[in-house]
C-alpha cells in the first residue's frame, strides 16, 4: 500500500510538472494559471501545495528539470569535442545556443530569475558547476591552463556562459547576438590558457 502511495505522489509530480513546463513556456509564470494548470494534469491545486508548496515551488522544480535538460546535453556535446579543453568550450558554447530555445528563454533565463533569484544558486547550477570543476582540474594538471584555483575558474566560465544565454533570451535580435556572445565566451575562456592552443 504504502509503495503504491508513494508511486502515486511520484506520478501526480510528473503529471503537474509536465502541465506546468508546457503552461509555463506558452503563456509565462505570471499569466499561467493554477487552476488551469491542475485541471489540464487532472489533479486539484491540493496535489499541487501537496507536492510544491505553491506555484514557486512548481517553477522551481520545472527550471531544475529543464536546466538540468540543458547542462546533460552541453556535457553531451563537450564529451563529443575530442579533448578537455574543446569540450570545455564546446559545452559553453552549446549553453548559450540554449538560450534560443523558446522554452528555455521563457522558463529558465526569463522567468526563473525573476522568480526564484540568482540562477548561481539554483541545484542544478551547482552540480553543473561541479562538472566544469573537474574538467578544469584536470587541465591544469595536464598543464593545459594556467594554475588558477579551479572552483574559481570554473565558477567565472560557467558565470559566463549562464551571463551570454541571459543577454541572449533578454536581446530583441537573439540570433545577432548569438555569435558574439560565444567569440567572446571563447576568448574570455581562452584567458585561463598556459600557451595558446
């Protein structure tokens, strides 16, 4: 009995969530509305306090699920690049072509940080920090950059990448402003560099 509880609460968490990322990204946290919302998942706003608290707290776990989307499928990419350094910035630049998603742009750059603050303290920033970290470990000890405290760096290139898809999903002209932003991002990362690659 109790298992199937708990399959139920993991369900009605799906379902509300699902329904949020899609009321979320079509008409914005403000517009969307609960009712509605719970309605389309076939559930009462009691599932939802239930589950989230309140309607922050189901924007909170909808930016957690798609950011963290966002950062499995930059590693993904940087993984592809062939070494430490071009996956590095392979994975920066595949972030902040994310930024035009519709969906990302609304959800994640718009609305999550208007609504739950600094996205450096969000979960799924962290653990994605956690990666960089590591990377950039490994490339100072194989000499690749120079010997700069990697929480530091790491924190700096993934402030970066966050920063451009942010000027990117706020920019009139995304698709513009898209290539400078990663040149820059490049040349910024390029600056942790031992000797030019």
């Amino acid at each position: 009995m109790a298992k199937r509880r708990g399959e139920t609460m993991e369900e009605n968490r799906v379902k509300l969530i699902a329904a949020a990322r899609k009321a979320f990204a079509e008409k914005g946290y403000a517009a969307a509305s609960m009712d509605e919302l719970t309605a389309e998942a076939g559930l009462t706003r009691g599932a939802l306090y239930h589950n989230f608290g309140d309607k922050r707290g189901l924007l909170a776990a909808v930016v957690d699920q798609i950011d963290t989307e966002m950062a499995a499928r930059a590693q993904a990419i940087g993984a592809r690049a062939g070494d430490d350094w071009q996956g590095l910035l392979a994975e920066g630049a595949a972030y902040i072509e994310m930024a035009l998603d519709p969906e990302v742009q609304r959800i994640v750059l718009l609305d999550g940080p208007a609504v739950l603050g600094d996205p450096s303290q969000w979960p799924s920033q962290s653990s994605c920090l956690q990666v960089t970290r590591q990377t950039i470990e490994r490339l100072v000890a194989q000499g690749v950059l120079k010997p700069v405290d990697p929480e530091a760096a790491a924190r700096l290139v993934n402030g970066a990448a966050l920063n451009a898809a942010l000027w990117i999903a706020a920019s009139n002209e995304p698709q513009d402003v898209l290539p400078k932003a990663v040149e820059a991002f490049d040349a910024l990362a390029a600056g942790l560099l031992k000797t030019s690659v």
